[in-house]
C-alpha cells in the first residue's frame, strides 16, 4: 500500500488520479482480451492462420504497452500533455504524409505505415493530440483576445481533414469534424457560426455522397439494403436476435464464424450472441459512465484549457464508442471504426490507451491555482489593543 505520508511521483499519482475512471478502463481492457478471445478463433481458422489464438495472443500483448500508456501518461502534468500533444501531432502529420507515399494500399485506401516491422495507423494517435491543441487553442482565444485562437484550430483541421480525406478515412475525418465542432460550441460560438458550420456539414456530406463511389454506395445500402451487399450487418444482426437477451453462452456463438470482421469492426454483436443484450447494455453503461464522469470533471474545472482539453477527449472517445454500437445495430451506415478497448487491434488500442491517460492527467486532483487568495496580514502584538 502507498502511504498518504509519502511523497513520491506515484504516490501523489495515486492520491489524485480517478480511481474510478481507471478501474472503468482496465475493465474494458480486459474485456477486450475475453471478447478477442471469443471471436478471433473463428477468423484465424478461416483466413487459414494455423493457431487459432493468433489474434488472441496479440490483443493481450498489445494490452501490456496500453496499460503502461494509460498509466504513464496519466503521471503527466497539463502542461506536459500539452507540449507532447504539440510534438506528438507534428509527428503525427509526417506519419500520414509517409502513409500516403509510401504506405499500402488495402481496400482502396492507404492507412497504414510499417515501422520497424510494425504497422501502425497514424490517424488513431493524432485524434488525442488535435483533441488537446483545439482545446488549448481554444481557451487560449477566450483569455488573450488578440491571440486567434479559432482561426489556429481551422486551420489543424483544415490540415487534418485533408490528410484523411486523402487515404481516404471518412469515418475518423467525421469524428475529428465532430470533435471540433463540439469543442467550438462548448468554447462560445455565435448564432451565425452555428448556421455556417452546420451548412458547411451538410456540403461536406453531399459532396461526399456524390464524388466518393464507396461512400454513396454506403449510404444507399443504409437506406435500401437490397441495392447492394449488407453482408456483415444483416449477419451482425441475426447474432444479436440469436443471442436473445441472456445470450448462447461463453463459446456457444455461430455467426462469429461467418461474420468477417468479428473480432473489429463487428466484435459488438459477438457480444451480443454470446453474452446477450443485457451484457450489451452492461458494456454500453460502462461507457456512458466514463463519459458522464469525463464531463463532470470537465464542468468542475476553472482552467479554460483543461476544460476543454477534457472535454475533446470525452466527446472523441464516446462519439467513437455509439458510431461503432450505431454500426452493429444497423442505426447508421458502416464507418469502420473499432470500439474503443475492445475491438482487436494494436493501434487502436495503444492510441485510446494514450488518450485516456491524457484524460486521467488533465482531470487529477490539483490545487486551484486559478482562484485569488488574499495575502494574511500580522498585527504586531505591541499595536493590538
């Protein structure tokens, strides 16, 4: 046990970081290696990978660095989170411009970069940084009027957008516009730019579904499943009304075995099959508890910056969690994007692992320094009365 008395880095770490919040992550993190574990024997024997655990040994070692992450970076202080989110998402940029000259094409789409025989997807670690810097410039805007702080953050991502719309990556190009859409309206924004944001939304999703082929072919399958091939969401599905409310039981699942992204994408209705609506429910409180709990460290907060720093890594990390629900439940097109701790893959979980650290360190307990505190004055004895 760590004392109160002593004051080491980790015990100051210990006494002021949400317990709560980071039981809530480790969970899900090790319902990520339960569930990788229920779903990825069936793909590895199809794909023809000779151990059937392959995908389930990798999850469980990508979850050693992530936890290292999510603690380690929980011990920063806000302006440490701050200078990093600044080199970390110049690096970040390289990395996408490397991705896009150099990286392979899978899909249609160029997302991934290797480096040093591991592959890494870049656009999954520059999500907390431009969450961190908007929120920065942000604050920095409301408190030094001369300082643009708005037109800085258009212009991250402006040059964010650009680079994921290149790969292309619609679905996190949403997510980063989402983002900063939330992050503008929390900080103050007029009327007006409401109305030019939200127009400016609605073009972005028009020229999409006109200039971009698998985009309107997304949506129209959305809207009219017998236009094309709804595969994956007809059997996602299917496994949720198999699994009922209670579930077939821990293994008992089959769709899981003709479903090709079940253990990504798809590992919700796994879920669902095998442990039943309620598990999902169960799953889905999780989440909207570190939400809620994110969000109410966020409005307590006086430091306009980590408030909305916070914030930015809240509204990411809960907007992610419903689009991928959303996406298994057939409640919006398919955007193939992982759930946040639980689907298979190491960038992912590594880059969620780093912004929730972010999020401990920012919403550690600290003194206000914030707030005025008047001088105390001393009477010398020989003037009292």
């Amino acid at each position: 046990m760590v004392s109160r008395a002593e004051r080491s880095r980790l015990a100051d770490w210990w006494f002021t970081v949400d317990k709560l919040l980071l039981v809530a992550f480790l969970v899900l993190i090790f319902g990520g290696i339960v569930l990788s574990l229920a779903a990825s024997p069936a793909v590895a024997e199809r794909i023809g990978i000779a151990d059937s655990y392959y995908f389930v040994k990798r999850q469980a070692f990508f979850a050693i660095p992530a936890v290292l992450v999510l603690v380690g970076v929980s011990m920063l202080s806000p302006k440490q989170i701050r200078r990093g989110a600044l080199l970390g998402f110049a690096v970040c940029v390289l990395m996408l411009i490397a991705t896009l000259l150099i990286g392979p094409e899978v899909k249609g789409s160029r997302r991934w970069i290797n480096i040093a025989g591991v592959s890494i997807q870049p656009s999954e670690f520059i999500k907390p940084m431009f969450a961190v810097l908007v929120g920065f410039l942000l604050a920095e805007g409301q408190k030094r009027p001369d300082l643009p702080g708005r037109s800085f953050s258009l212009l991250l991502v402006g040059i964010v957008v650009a680079l994921l719309v290149a790969q292309p990556d619609f679905g996190q190009t949403m997510l980063i516009c989402l983002t900063w859409g939330g992050l503008f309206f929390i900080s103050g924004m007029s009327w007006m730019w409401i109305v030019v944001l939200a127009g400016t939304g609605v073009m972005g999703i028009l020229s999409a579904y006109t200039l971009v082929p698998h985009v309107r072919s997304r949506i129209e399958r959305f809207l009219n499943p017998e236009v094309g091939d709804t595969y994956q969401v007809q059997t996602a599905q299917e496994a949720f009304v198999n699994g009922g409310w209670w579930g077939q039981g821990p293994g008992e699942g089959t769709f899981k075995r003709i479903l090709p992204d079940s253990h990504t994408d798809f590992v919700f209705a796994v879920l669902g099959e095998e442990y039943g609506l309620i598990m999902c429910a169960a799953l889905a409180l999780v989440f909207a508890f570190i939400v809620m709990r994110g969000f109410s460290h966020a409005l307590r907060e006086n430091d306009g910056y980590v408030r909305l720093a916070a914030a930015g890594l809240v509204m990411q990390f809960g907007l992610q969690s419903c689009i991928n629900m959303a996406v298994n439940l057939h409640l919006m097109p398919a955007k193939g994007m992982t759930l946040p701790f639980i689907s298979y893959g190491g960038s992912s979980l590594v880059a969620i692992a780093l912004s929730m650290g972010m999020l401990l360190a920012l919403t550690r307990k600290r003194p206000d320094q914030t707030r005025f505190v008047a001088p105390i004055e001393f009477t010398p004895l020989t003037q009292r009365s």
